[in-house]
C-alpha cells in the first residue's frame, strides 16, 4: 500500500517535507566534500609559497593573485627596483614555485 505524499526509501517511509530535509542534508555534504577537496589541491601551493622569500612572496602575489594583472614596469616603480633586481626575484620566485609544486 503506498500513501500519497509519502514514498518508501530504503524501506523506511519519508513524507515530502523529510525529503526536502534529506536532500538539503545531502547537498551540503556534497558541497563540503568539495571544499576539502578543493583544500587538498591547494595545500601544495600554500607549502610552496611559505618557502619563498619575502620579497618573492609579495611580487607573486601582486602579479599573480590580483584580479588584474599589474605590468612589470609598474611593479617595479611599486616595489622600488631596478629592471634587474625585478627579473631575478621573479625568476627566482617562480623556478622555486614550480620545483616545489614539481612542475620541473
């Protein structure tokens, strides 16, 4: 016998009102399993960008972690360098980057 507005799961009976509970339940276990999965994939780059120097960290994350990208030339009036010192914190930065997260 089946009654309206109740369906059987698992065989244990679940009015409509449970099943909107349920299904809100399993959503957000769904959503949370993304997120530490998400989590998981970028623990490797927060490690590799705690091994970079002071200096590489802040040219990495204004170049690279802004919605815009800024250009060289204006980072390098920002931070105060020349041309060269510029190019080889960010050479350096992103060859350490890239060995750390074995990429090379």
């Amino acid at each position: 016998m089946e009654l309206t507005g109740i369906s059987i799961r698992s065989g244990i009976p679940h009015s409509s009102t449970e099943q909107a509970v349920m299904s809100m339940y399993d959503k957000a276990e769904r959503l949370q399993d993304e997120i530490w999965e998400v989590e998981d994939q970028l623990y490797p780059m927060e490690k590799a960008l705690r091994s970079l120097d002071p200096d590489q960290l802040m040219l990495i994350e204004v170049k690279y972690f802004c919605r815009e990208e800024e250009l060289d030339d204006y980072l390098m009036n920002e931070f105060n360098w020349y041309r060269a010192k510029y190019y080889q914190v960010k050479k350096t930065a992103l060859i350490l980057l890239a060995q750390s997260l074995r990429i090379i």
